[in-house]
C-alpha cells in the first residue's frame, strides 16, 4: 500500500488555463483536468518513485477521475532565515547562534539557505548559496 501526500494543488480550467499556458509556456491544462503534485511514501516511509497512473485512484465530489500521466517533479528547498537582531533582542542572540548553527549542520547540503537581520534595516548577510561555511 502506497500513501500519497498531496504538497501543492492546483486547479485549471478552460480560458484561464489556456492564458496562463501561452503566456508561461509551462502550465499546460484542459477544461476539466486537475494538475497537482504529490509526494508518495510506502509503509516504511521511503519515497515512491515508480508510480503509475492506474495505480493513482483520485475522486471529486464521490465521482472517479482518471489519471491521464505523471511526471517526475523536483520541488527545491529554499530556505531564508530572517534573524531578529534589534538591540530588544541581544539577550536572545546567543541561544539565536546556538540553534540556528545547529539547523544549519543539520540540513541536507542541497538546501540552498539565505540569512536576512532585520535591525537597523532589513539587510542580507548571507547571499543564497548552499555553502555551509558560509552560512555559519
């Protein structure tokens, strides 16, 4: 048994559809199709990656639809940390260091992270990269 978790929806009908298709030339839909994403995972938590359309069994208002195709989709992670650095907040700085470097050892190496401070104006210390270093 496979289960399926929905991570982004959309829907797409009609002329709406068709605008957005030849404006971007990437959003493709017909009248009546639903194009989603969809994480699958078995029973041990492992992604799913050889999933085929007659084994995805979706229904709208109790009524069954029928899976025209899927499609490998990669969602990348970005991550923008906005870090409080206003002089109310210099007591909390340190345990701000001690958990924020620990999130940042923790995260997979692809994850590409940026780091805003807000005081005296929103400002970016760190540019998007996925160097750690960096970052620390």
């Amino acid at each position: 048994m496979v289960k399926v978790r929905v991570l982004v929806m959309l829907t797409f009908c009609g002329l709406v559809a068709a605008g957005l298709a030849s404006s971007t030339g990437v959003l493709r839909a017909q009248a009546n199709q639903l194009q989603f994403v969809v994480g699958a995972t078995d029973e041990k938590g492992e992604p799913v990656t050889d999933l085929k359309p007659e084994e995805v069994i979706m229904s709208e208002n109790g009524k069954p639809g029928k899976t025209v195709s899927l499609e490998p989709f990669h969602i990348p992670v970005k991550l923008t940390i906005g870090v409080d650095n206003s002089p109310d907040s210099r007591e909390a700085l340190s345990h701000y260091r001690n958990g924020l470097k620990a999130m940042v050892e923790g995260l997979p190496p692809e994850i590409e992270v940026t780091l805003i401070t807000t005081a005296p104006q929103p400002r970016m210390v760190v540019r998007p990269t996925t160097n750690r270093e960096q970052i620390l």
